[in-house]
C-alpha cells in the first residue's frame, strides 16, 4: 500500500478553497479505488460531493456529515475509513445571499448563479436550501473488478424523481477550462431536510428557498499514487463528451 496522500493533521480550515481527490478523467477511466479515506477528506472541507471507493454510491458533504447514496437513492452515512476515489470538498462560506420565491427551473438556475458568480473563469460553490417541486437525481452502484468504462456504468444507472420536497442541492460550478480535472460546468447533489433520500442532480425545479453562493479562486488536488491512477489514459479523444454523457443531466 502506498502512503495515503494526506497524513497531516490540524489543517487550517481556509475558507472557500477547493479540495479535491483525484481527477474525473481518471473516474471516466476507471479509477474507482483512491487512497484517501472520509475522515482525511473531511480535514480539507465540511461542503462538497463526490464518490465512494468501487463506485459504491453517490456522495454528499453537507455540515461535515458524509452521506452516502447507493444505488437505490437511500442516504446512509458514511464511516470515516471508507476511501473515496473523487471527491470536492471546501470549507464553504457564503459570500453572496438571495432568497428565491418563485419557481426556477435548472436552466433560469445555473443562468442566477452565473450572473451572481460574474466571474466564468473561477470555480463557484453554491448551495440551496428551500423547496422544489422536482428533483429528479441518479447515483452510481458498487462496481465489481475488472472495473466496467464509467460510461457503461452510467447507462444503467438507478435514476430517482422526488416531488414536492424540502433539502438542500450543492456543489460546485467549474470553469469549461477545467474539463477532465473536474466536471465543466454545474455538478450538484441533493440531500432531502429528512436525510433519507438523494443523489447526483440532472434535473430539477426549485421553487424557492435560499441560494448562497462563493467564487473560489484557490484549489489544491491531490493525485493518487496507485497503480490504478499510473495507467490510466487521462486524455482521451472523446474526454468532454464522455463527460457529458457521464455527469450530465
Ligand atoms: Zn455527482
């Protein structure tokens, strides 16, 4: 075994830097085992989404809590030796506040927030808190070895519509320029106020509640020093497309 990425303890907690494990080209490819585990992930953000260990279910942060989405959307949560092969976390702190109070669905959504953020070139985190009429959600299930492409995987992905529920949606907005390092564009998950139930977002209608937003403008990533990760093809052709097909809505 290698050494984790992270041993450090007693981190200052900088506000509003992304932290992030891996690449999600590497996930596109196959690289579901990472060697960071929840609770040295946790020391880099309390705010922020991701992945399990074998693609075992989606991955929510929300106020320092690890939940985790298996295949049936059920929100558990999750122990702190589990590892995770993708994840984005910070220390969230809202710098800009707007309450919502009429319905917005995902395009008049992302169009607020661009606007709010101004700035394309620089990572954004967001959350909402409030009501939706939609929410319509995927997530991901535990892969057995030799671990299938993500895009076969995600064709036969549990998807999820949840009506006329309270939660919280979060995440963050990434530069196009960042393609393959992470997810260009918005990548949110959602967690219901009863903590049961969630996922990876693809769709949605909110209809209102509060949205806080923060530009991020430091990141630090921490690359796997497994086999895995060594050979993996990290620029393939096709990377913005797969992509697409593989987080979006
Ligand atoms: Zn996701």
């Amino acid at each position: 075994m290698t050494e984790p990425v992270s041993q450090k303890k007693n981190l200052p907690r900088v506000k509003n830097r992304l932290y992030q494990t891996s690449t999600m080209a590497a996930l596109l490819d196959a690289v579901y085992d990472g060697d960071m585990t929840l609770d040295s992930l946790l020391e880099h953000g309390d705010f922020g989404l991701g992945t399990f260990n074998a693609l075992d279910g989606e991955m929510i942060v929300a106020e320092g809590v690890v939940k985790q989405f298996r295949a049936e959307g059920v929100a558990s949560s999750a122990s702190g030796d589990l590892k995770t092969p993708f994840a984005s976390v910070t220390f969230f702190e809202p710098e800009i506040t707007v309450t919502l109070d009429k319905p917005c669905n995902k395009e008049a959504f992302e169009a607020k927030v661009n606007e709010l953020l101004a700035n394309p070139n620089l990572f954004g985190a967001i959350r909402f808190t409030g009501e939706f009429e939609t929410v319509d959600t995927r997530t991901v299930f535990c892969q057995c070895k030799p671990y299938p492409h993500m895009l076969d995987v995600v064709a036969k992905q549990p998807t999820f519509t949840m009506n006329n529920i309270s939660g919280t949606m979060l995440g963050f907005r990434t530069p196009s320029y960042m393609q393959g390092i992470n997810v260009a564009g918005y990548h949110l998950h959602v967690l219901s106020d009863d903590g049961k139930h969630g996922g990876h977002v693809t769709d949605y209608i909110v209809k209102k509640g509060k949205l806080e937003i923060a530009r991020i403008s430091d990141l630090e990533i921490a690359l796997p020093r497994t086999k895995e990760f060594a050979e993996a093809d990290l620029s393939p052709e096709n990377l913005s497309e797969s992509i697409r097909t593989a987080e979006g809505g």
